[in-house]
C-alpha cells in the first residue's frame, strides 16, 4: 500500500499559477488510478481531478476544466495538479487519493490559497 505526501501548496494572487506535487512511496505507485480533491471551509470534500495508472485518460471537475491539468510520472512516483488561471475559489485543502480496487489511500493535505 502506498503512502502520499503532497507538497506546493501556498498563496497565491488570483489569475496566478500553482503546481502541486504528490509523492508516492511504494513499489506499487503505477498501478494506482491517482486522483485530487479539495475542502475548502464550511463544505464538503470534493473532487478535483484523476488520471488513470498509464497516465493515459484524464478526467476533471467542470469548475477546474481548462484550468487544471492532472498528469503523473511513474518512474518518479509521483502526479502533479499544474493550477493556472487561479481564483479566489479554488481556495481549499487539496488532498491527493491513490485507488486500486477496495484500497483507497490519501495524503495529509496542501493549503491552496488564492487572495482577491
């Protein structure tokens, strides 16, 4: 089972850019389907993006469409959330998921905030 540490989280000014980082320990990393969601305050978790164990096929929430682009490095065992066009928003915990059958796993977190 892997473990998940995100990274790159921070504040940022709206309409600027991010890139999230999620490193995954275990031999396993390329058979996970990898996914991110978010909580910002107040509101339920929600889903962001994912991206299948080739990297093939991607999928994304209609609110981060066009803006967020999901991918992942296999050799490094790790997938990233590139965030461009950023707004106030998308300010939120961002948490990154691995999936493989009945095993779901998740990392601790990264603050993503955008200011006004």
């Amino acid at each position: 089972q892997v473990q998940l540490v995100e990274s790159g989280g921070g504040l940022v000014q709206a309409g600027g850019s991010l890139r999230l980082s999620c490193a995954a320990s275990g031999r396993t990393f390329s058979s996970y389907t990898m996914n991110w969601f978010r909580q910002a305050p107040g509101k339920e978790r929600e889903f962001v993006a994912r991206i299948s164990w080739s990297g093939a096929s991607t999928y994304y929430a209609d609110s981060v469409k066009g803006r967020f682009t999901i991918s992942r490095d296999n050799a490094k065992n790790t997938v990233y959330l590139q965030m461009n066009s950023l707004k106030p928003e998308d300010t939120a915990v961002y948490y990154c998921n691995a999936v493989l059958g009945p095993v779901s796993v998740w990392g601790q977190g990264t603050q993503v905030t955008v200011s006004s």
